[in-house]
C-alpha cells in the first residue's frame, strides 16, 4: 500500500488542491510552458487498452483520427450515453460502473481501438482526450506479435493519481492497473535554481513508459516564494505544483508537492 504523506491538516482539503492543482497543470514542451486546461490529453494507441474513467454526471470527449462507431456492452446500456459526431465520442456515465472494454472502430479505416471505461461519483476525468495512431510502423509491414501491455495513461491521470495518492483519505485511493511503485532516493536535490528552496523526492511510480514522481518543495528563505516551472532543473513532461506560491520558512504553508512525469526515471531526468 502507498504511504501517505505526512503533512498534517492539508490532509482535511485534499478535493479543493487537487481541483485548484489540475487547473494550473503546466506542461513543459519545445522548451516553452502551457497551460493544460484547454490541452487535451494526447495518448498514442499502440494496441493495448486504453483506460478511460469518467466522473458521474460530467460529460468527456474521447477524440479519434477520424469518424468513429462503438459499440456499447450491454451491461452499460442505460448507465452510459454514446454519441458519436465527426472522430468525437461525447462519454456521460449516469451512475459509476467497473472498468468495462468497450470497442471503437474507425468508420474509414477499420481501425480498432479499444477502451476500458469506467465512471465513479469522487474523482474521475473530466477533460478531453485525444487518441492518435504513431507514425513507426513494422519495418516488414506485418503486425506487430507483442503481448498487449498494461493500460496506457496520459499526465493529467496520473498526476491526478499522484495527488490522490499523497493527500487523499484512505477510504478514497484506488489503484491504477499497470502503475506500480518504483525505488526512489529520498535526498535533498537541486531541483529548483537557486538557493530559496530545497527538493526531497518523496515517492515515485512507473506507467508503462513514463515515470510520475512526487517532491516536496520547501521554502528556507524568510520572503514567500512563487513556483515557476520554468526554474526547474531537468527534462520533464510534465510539472504541476500541488501550490504555486510559499509562505516563508517555518509558517504551515511554507512547503507543498510537486509532480513530476518524464520518460525516464527521476535521477536520470533531473541531470
């Protein structure tokens, strides 16, 4: 079981930083920095499920390469509605359900596409999702004998599972198939340029071919400091702050979280 974090009572308002951290999630990209809010989450299909979980009542669009039909298990016939409109599936789940395969097909191409959807009441994705086809192919043309590997997830699910995983209450986690825990030194890093705040890697997991890190992020300085992703040392994909500002050293809001995803493990992305 992952360990929680220590941090006392932020435990108490984990839902509001977790809302207030996905609308500043930033995203690191040709060197530049991105808002996530209007981004849609990019997952390339490369044969295995896609894991796809909605929150009860919130309407998500799952974007293909071009038109699309699905077909709709029967167990989730009046749970979910479907429709499909020009390569955009608009998903709105009535009620939770288990993870569930539902199969996609391209209308022009026959390509196939699968999804593992599931709904809950707590939680759950909200924005949008575009699911694209990878430019390498089989060099002989032939189909590719791999055995399917574990759900492939984007940076705002696991980000968000991060954050659940670090503040929210026990009754609450869950775990995501295919991520899975991974050695991590907790030594102070130089992280952040300069010398205002000191980083402690807390905890790590792998989800297939990306890596999520959690660090905690704490003023030394006497003056608040602002968190700009832009000052961290590194290559990552992706870096969102729990909080964007410190209060001085030694006040109850002199640290927080940050989350990091690379493509490699974290000692290997912080060089």
């Amino acid at each position: 079981m992952v360990a929680h974090s220590a941090f006392g009572a932020e435990t108490h308002g984990w839902r509001w930083w977790l809302s207030a951290m996905l609308a500043v999630l930033l995203l690191l990209q040709a060197g530049g920095v991105n808002a996530a809010a209007d981004t849609p989450e990019r997952i390339a299909w490369r044969k295995t499920p896609i894991a796809v979980q909605l929150a009860v009542g919130a309407e998500r669009l799952v974007h293909f390469p071009g038109a699309v039909k699905v077909g709709v298990p029967p167990q989730l016939q009046g749970t979910l509605r479907v429709q499909s409109i020009d390569g955009t599936l608009y998903l709105l789940a009535s009620q939770p359900f288990a993870a569930t395969r539902v199969i996609v097909r391209g209308i022009d191409d026959g390509q196939v596409y699968l999804l593992d959807l599931s709904a809950v009441v707590d939680g759950g994705g909200g924005g949008p999702i575009e699911i694209y086809l990878p430019d390498e192919e089989p060099a002989n043309g032939s189909a590719s004998t791999k055995a399917p590997g574990p759900p492939q997830y984007g940076y705002v699910t696991l980000t968000r599972f991060a954050a659940q995983q670090m503040y929210a209450p026990a009754r609450l986690l869950h775990e995501l198939p295919g991520v899975n825990r991974v050695p991590i030194e907790r030594e102070p890093v130089a992280l952040v340029r300069g010398d205002a705040v000191e980083a402690l890697p807390l905890i790590a997991w792998r989800a297939g071919d990306l890596y999520v890190t959690a660090a905690k992020l704490t003023n030394t300085t006497d003056r608040p400091q602002t968190l700009d992703p832009r000052t961290l040392r590194g290559r990552w994909l992706a870096a969102t702050f729990q909080h964007n500002r410190l209060h001085e050293a030694g006040s109850e809001a002199d640290r927080t979280v940050v989350y990091l995803i690379s493509d490699r493990p974290f000692s290997a992305s912080l060089r």
